[in-house]
C-alpha cells in the first residue's frame, strides 16, 4: 500500500511539496559542551524579519531627522541673517 505523501504526489506533485514543507526542519548547532541545540528555521526567519523591519524603520527616521534638522539649519540661519540686517539698520539709526 501506497504512503499517504506518495499518494498525494502522484496525485497532486505539489501537495507532496506542501506537505513536506510544513514539516520544519530542524538545525542542529552545537554549544560549548558538545550538546547538540535544535533551533527552528521559522523562529530565525522571524528574527530576520524583524531585523529587517526595524532596519527599514531605522532608514525612515534617520532621513526623517535629517529633513528636520536640515529645515530648522535653514530656519535658524535666516532668523540670524534677521537679526544682523536688524543690529546693522540699527548702528546706521544711531550714526545718522
């Protein structure tokens, strides 16, 4: 008689695949005292994952504060370039 995943891949090729791939694989790592760790594949995708995610949102407010701070640069020197027009009109006030 005929395996169940040898019946599915006969009758369907990639239901053997889906099968098969909903079983996780396990990696085995050794520690430092030679037992052997079994991590799961999923678990490390996630982690990736998140790594990834918070990367992307590290890139996002790293060129969010660059904006920001390039605006209040732009702000500030037009407030100081104000101020020096406002002392130099005043010396001008004072001389006349």
């Amino acid at each position: 008689m005929a395996s169940r995943s040898q019946y599915n891949s006969d009758v369907n090729p990639k239901s053997s695949f889906l099968i098969q791939s909903q079983r996780a694989p396990q990696l085995n790592t050794n520690n430092e005292s030679g037992k052997s760790n079994n991590t799961d594949w999923r678990a490390t995708l996630a982690e990736i994952s998140l790594l990834t995610i918070n990367g992307s949102i590290q890139e996002s407010l790293t060129k969010i504060r660059n904006e920001k701070n390039a605006e209040l640069n732009e702000e500030m020197a037009r407030r100081q370039f104000i101020n020096q027009t406002l002392a130099q009109s005043q010396l001008w006030s004072f001389a006349v």
